[in-house]
C-alpha cells in the first residue's frame, strides 16, 4: 500500500561544538571550553541560568553602587534581562515545536 501523506521530515537538533574561551591572553591553550555534542536545548538552559546568577548579582551591584554608576548597572542588568527573554523564548518554541505564534 503506497502512502498518499509522506513523513513529515526528521527534527534534527542542534549540537553545541568545541568553542574555547579566555581572556586571559597568558599565551597558553584556553584553560575552558564549551564541550561538543550538547543538545542545544541543554546548552540554552544553563544560559537562562547564568543570566539569572548575573542578574541577581547586578542587583545586588545596583543596591551598592554610588549614583554616578547606578545608570550603568541597570543598562546591564536590562541587557541581562533582554538576553534571558530571547533564550527562554527560544526554550518555549522549541518545547512547542511551533515555528512562533
């Protein structure tokens, strides 16, 4: 019996791939790395965590920080906040599977 509806194509995820970083330019191979073969859904997670750890911690900057620089910890912690909003976005799409409503 052929098949008058064809299958829907195969979902592939996306991987994270090796990617370094350091800044510490002391002229030897990065000590840290993003490790290969991450599901990007994972890799997205700790993200929205470690901008929640930044934004708490800017938080705690702006109560401390003399008014001079208060303007400047809430522009970053709004970045933060912007960031944090596209990657859980982007979580909830790829939980749904929609391509966005």
């Amino acid at each position: 019996m052929k098949k008058i509806v064809p299958d829907p194509p195969k979902k592939v995820l996306a991987k994270t791939v090796k990617m370094p970083f350091d800044t510490c330019d002391a002229g030897h191979m990065p000590l840290l790395a993003v490790q290969p073969g991450i599901d990007a859904e994972d890799a997205l997670i700790h993200v929205a965590l470690y901008l929640q750890c930044g934004i708490d911690t800017q938080y705690k900057v702006i109560e401390q920080a003399p008014s001079q620089c208060k303007s400047l910890a809430f522009t970053s912690l709004h970045s933060m906040e912007m960031a944090k909003g596209v990657v859980e976005a982007v979580l909830g799409g790829m939980k749904r599977g929609d391509p966005g409503t």
